[in-house]
C-alpha cells in the first residue's frame, strides 16, 4: 500500500522498512506480534531522561549496526521505541 521495501532486520526474525523514511520494521513469524513506532532522536540519553521525567519507562539503550534504540511506554501504557542512528 505504501510502496515499502522490507529487508531482513538487524535481528532474525525482523524485518526493516528499506530507504531513510520512515524508519519502521516489524517482527514477523508471530501473529502476536505488531509493528512497533520508532522516533528519530539526536541525543538517545536526553530522550530516555525526557521520558522518564515525564512519567513514562525507557529501557536501556540496545546497540545496533545502524545505531543504538530504546524501548519505551508512555504514562498511559502505549509502547513505542526512540532510536538514535550511529555518526555517518
């Protein structure tokens, strides 16, 4: 529908939407499983502190080969994940 390119993931098991917007992927092989919304962010430990101060949860920085993300949940139980891509 979008006209999206998906290619394997920096993960088995998970696929990237290829091309620079919008960063996105998703899990595939597990019908529990749904795409997950990922922001862009320059500074990942402001971000986390940011979210945190805010009332949400932030998970600990994970590095990946394209950069390094977190997952967080908002004060009202929403999931989603900030990412940080690595200098160019």
């Amino acid at each position: 529908m979008f006209g999206w390119e998906f290619k394997e993931g920096n993960f088995p098991g998970y696929s990237m939407i290829h091309g620079p917007n919008p960063m996105g992927g998703f899990p595939h092989g597990d019908t529990a499983k749904f795409p997950r919304v990922s922001f862009g962010v320059d500074d990942l430990e402001a971000a986390t502190a940011r979210i945190r101060e805010l009332g949400g949860t932030a998970g600990e920085a994970v590095t990946i080969p394209a950069g390094r993300f977190a997952n967080c949940v908002d004060d009202q139980g929403v999931g989603f994940s900030i990412f940080q891509a690595a200098d160019a």
